[in-house]
C-alpha cells in the first residue's frame, strides 16, 4: 500500500513523499467551549457526540491527494481546513488539508464519514522546525462557493487547537521525539464554523498564513458528485 506524491517544500524545491498511513485527529480545540460548540453544531444535523477528546481516525493513505477535483457520492459533503503534518522520515512538515467529509454518512458513523471521502492537501509544505516557535501565530481560513460568491466559511489560528505537540505525543502512528512514523500524515483538527452552520458544498477553498515569516500557502477544490445507485 501507499502513494507518492509531490510536493514542494517552500523555500528548498521539490520533495516526494511516499505517504503510507493516514489518521484524522478529531475534536481538538484548546478550548473546551469552543469544542463543546462544534459538538452542538455537528449535533445540529445529527452526529453523535465523541465518547473522549481528542479522537484519532485511522483513514486509508490513499484517501489523500494534491488534486484540485475531488468524486463524492451525492452531495452532501464538505470541507474542514485543517493544519495537517506529513512526516517523510527525514524531517517533519507543517502543511494544510481539509478533511473533507461526508455529512449524511457522519450522522451514522462519524469514522466511516471521515474513510469514504479523499482528503484535499495543498502541494506546498513548510518544514516544521522553522514554525515550531510561533505555530500559535499561524492562521488558517476557508471559504465555500454559495450562489456563485466565495462565502467565508472558517477563521482561526492553530491556538485555538490543542498544542501540535501534545497531538503528536498522542497519535498512535507517533515513533516518539515529536514525530510521526515514516509516511505518515495527521489532520489536527479545525475550526467552528463562522455562521450558518456545517453544510455541504461543492467548492472549497482555504489558505493558511504565517505573518512571521511572510508567507501563504492557498489551495481550492471541487468536487463532482456521483450519482448513488440503489
């Protein structure tokens, strides 16, 4: 099992990254309001409530992909921008993904929602030892396309998450010293929606700021929608 992909390492040129295992941290905000708010949002279309916090979904690693077109059954899924680390074995990266999730299916099973659909992952990562000091400082957002405008869809900074570290530490795919085992990407966790409330859509789009060092990284998607055949 596994795949290559390419990605380019911001700053050093391009790198390939032979990905062997995927996991999805789920319910790990730093405050534990916030976290109760996204369980009450998420409950609002029907998903159970965690039985802990955080929760660590195991996903297929082929599930992830660089691509700008994404195929889901229906249309009943969406995005969530997430900070998302992919250890290569030779150094740890920061990078941004969107879980990407299948919201009439995570009614049944959040884990089955969270295996069936591909996970979105912007082509450009940063090394982590040179984010490590100000990771709070960080910024991600996201929009989704509503009536033909980009509607701002989430807002955060990764403080709002529980420390990268202390989910590291966590992981069952983590080989200790802060890092995960070789091929091994982890989704963090995201962030409450800003209004309206967690609803499918089509198109996605996200973008994660460093102010610090003076940089971005952007990514958007589509997805086409396949007919459910019964």
């Amino acid at each position: 099992m596994g795949q290559e992909l390419t990605f380019e390492r911001a700053g050093h040129g391009p790198v390939r990254i032979d990905i062997k295992a995927g996991v999805i941290a789920g319910w790990t905000g730093r405050n534990a309001d916030a976290v109760a708010h996204h369980i009450a949002e998420l409950a609002e279309i029907g998903v159970p409530a965690p039985t802990t916090v955080p929760l660590y979904y195991r996903v297929s690693d082929l599930m992830f992909t660089t691509d700008r077109q994404i195929q889901c059954l229906d249309e009943t899924a969406s995005g969530e921008a997430e900070p998302t680390l992919v250890d290569d074995g030779s150094r740890l990266y920061l990078g941004l993904g969107s879980d990407h999730t299948d919201r009439k299916l995570e009614a049944y099973s959040v884990a089955h929602s969270k295996q069936i659909c591909p996970k979105p992952i912007a082509p450009v990562l940063w090394d982590f030892d040179e984010v490590a000091g100000h990771l709070d400082e960080i910024r991600i957002r996201s929009f989704i396309r509503d009536g033909g405008d980009w509607v701002p869809y989430q807002d955060g900074k990764i403080a709002s998450i529980r420390p990268l570290s202390e989910l590291l530490a966590a992981n069952p795919l983590t080989q200790g010293g802060g890092r995960l085992i070789a091929g091994t990407v982890m989704m963090c966790g995201t962030f409450a929606v800003l209004s309206g409330g967690v609803r499918p859509a089509k198109e996605f789009r996200m973008e994660m700021i460093d102010d610090k060092l003076g940089r971005r990284i952007e990514h958007a998607y589509h997805m086409i929608t396949l007919p459910v055949i019964a």
